[in-house]
C-alpha cells in the first residue's frame, strides 16, 4: 500500500501523515473532531468513503477506481480487505462471536442500479460481501440466510473456513466468566465496514460487512445486511451506510432516511445528522450506545456524523487518502 499517501486529520483541520493501518490501530481516540466534517468538492470523483480508519481497504476501492472499474467492484474489493484481516475482530475472519462462540456473518451490496444482495448469519466463509453479490446476480432472490447462504456459497465457489481465530476465541471466553463486562463504545464491539463509492461515469455502489455486536444473541441479525438500515443508494441522489448499535438504525431505517433527506436538498452532513438526531430523540439512554453514519451525494459531497466521540470515516480521492474524526452529538 502506498502507506505515505495515508493522512490521518488530527485537530482543526491540520494534517498529520502516519504510516498506514497498523500505525493507527487503536488511535481513533487520539483524533480530535473536525468541526466541519462534511467534505466538498465536486471535482473529486472517482471516490470511496467508509466506516472507521481503513486506509488499505479505502486503497483498493480507490485503485479499482482509479483502472476505470466501476463503483461496485471497488466496494466489493474494498470490503474483502477487511474481511480477509484476521487481525479486525468485527468483520470477516477473526470477527469476535456470538456468545455461543460462532462467528456469524452479515453483508450487503448495492449496485448503481438499485439491485441489491444481501447475505445474513453465514457462517464459515471469510468473504459475505462477495457471496451478498452472488445473490443479487445469480439469484432471483435478494437476501439467504444461514445454512441456506453456505450452500449457496460453496456451490459458487467459496471455500468454508474456520473463522474463529486465537484471539477471538480468548476475547469470548473471557467475556463468558466476566459476568459484569461491559462494552466500551467505539472500542470494543462496534466496527461494522461500510462503503461508499462513485466511479468515473459518476455511479454510485456501496457495500457493508460485518460480523455483527460481539457476543450476540444466536440467531440475532443487526442492520448492515438489511436494505435501506445499513446501506442504501440511490444513484440519482446518493448512498448512505451506518455502523454501530443495529437495533437503532433498523427501527429509524437509517441509510433509506439520509438518502431521502439529502432527495429533499440536505447535505449529506446535515442529513447524517438529523438521522442521528431521530435516534437519539426516542432514546434516553442513547448514551450508553454508539451509531454513525457516513453518506455521499451525487455531487460527491461527504458527510458522517455519530452520537459519540471516537467516530471516523477515510476517504480516499484526488490521490489522497484521508482518515477524518467525526463531529458527534454528544458534547457532554
Ligand atoms: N451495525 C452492526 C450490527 O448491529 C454492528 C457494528 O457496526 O458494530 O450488527
């Protein structure tokens, strides 16, 4: 990866360059909020935003791209590069458990068309993005859940793998005989990858992946594989994905809503805040739970925007690729 392209914004706007994925494990914290997140310029296309400080998987996105490839083969390829780290516990291999200790899966993609596939609880394959894609091409269905998306899986290729790293497994056995773990936000149990991006044809494709809340439920599906609540686009106005608390994205219908704001002549900024601000309106307790939101317009305008602190997106276009902390609600 070209690790000196990779700039992390640290505070007010000045830039520090860092030296690439590993460098800034962990250091989300560290950055401060960019008063104005909401990024502009309508020249910069081709671009690809996501969820957290992904900076390789943004690169690859971005090089799909910058051949002439179109929006949805850079989420798909962006996406894989989280799902194939083993070292990211919440996406692909190495996703932490459910508190049975399976690592179940979920994902979803969008094409510029507004065809969709989604896959949810797959087990044993380190790629749903790519298998989310099958169904919506091979199939005449848009979601397969299950035992039923493995088969589906492995008869289009995909090999089954065990899922549960080392470190995965310990982190579950050692939330199992801590009976008063609890989460801390940003850090621990949210990190959903979701993507956004516009070709040079100006097409809009977005994908989402994720292994779901840590230590789940069985059974429990969140929002990222779901239509409209983890991603939507719209290729006549925009695309939106969410991370964060499921549930609360769900029952708001969160991507489908900013899509609809930015329709009626919102920024993307303003329409990931007012999104966040209609969870937090029914939510007394929001502050025991994190939700953010990135969104882009046709225009190529980005904005993200979450309850709390600890929140970033990474965009990469004009050659750069850039990690920016993101304004929250939550100023107490
Ligand atoms: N949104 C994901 C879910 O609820 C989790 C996350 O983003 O951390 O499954």
């Amino acid at each position: 990866m070209k690790r000196r392209n990779f700039i992390q914004r640290t505070a007010l706007g000045s830039l520090a360059v860092v030296g690439g994925s590993k460098a800034l494990a962990g250091s989300l914290s560290s950055t401060e909020p960019n008063p104005k997140s909401s990024m502009s310029n309508s020249e910069a296309m081709p671009l690809v935003v996501a969820t957290w400080n992904v900076p390789n998987a943004t690169e690859a996105a971005y090089t799909v791209l910058q051949s002439g490839g179109s929006a949805l083969d850079a989420v798909e390829q962006g996406c894989r590069v989280e799902e194939a780290n083993a070292e990211g516990q919440s996406v692909g291999i190495g996703g932490l458990p459910d508190r049975e200790g399976h690592v179940t899966l979920d994902a979803c993609i969008m094409n510029s068309k507004g065809d969709y596939g989604a896959v949810v609880y797959l087990q044993n394959i380190k790629h749903p993005i790519s298998v989310a894609r099958k169904v919506m091409e091979e199939t005449p269905h848009v979601i397969m859940a299950g035992s039923g998306a493995e088969q589906f899986a492995v008869s289009q290729g995909f090999p089954r793998e065990n899922l549960l790293t080392e470190a995965s497994k310990k982190a579950w056995q050692k939330w199992l005989v801590e009976a008063k773990y609890k989460p801390i936000i940003n850090i621990e149990n949210h990190d959903t990858i979701g993507m956004l991006a516009i070709d040079q044809n100006g097409d809009i494709a977005g994908g989402c992946t994720t292994s779901g809340l840590a230590y789940k439920m069985a059974g429990r599906v969140g929002d990222s594989p779901i239509i409209g609540s983890g991603l939507f686009i719209d290729n006549e106005v925009g695309g939106a994905t969410a991370t964060g608390l499921g549930e609360e994205v769900l029952k708001t219908v969160g991507s489908f809503l900013i899509v609809e704001l930015m329709r009626q002549g919102r920024s993307p900024q303003q329409a990931c805040e007012e999104a966040i601000g209609r969870i937090v309106k029914k939510n007394p307790n929001y502050k025991d739970f994190q939700v953010g939101y990135i969104a882009v317009n046709k225009k190529g305008e980005v904005g993200y925007y979450s309850i709390h602190q600890g929140f970033s997106a990474t965009c990469y276009r004009k050659g750069t690729n850039e990690n920016f902390a993101s304004d929250y609600f939550d100023k107490s």
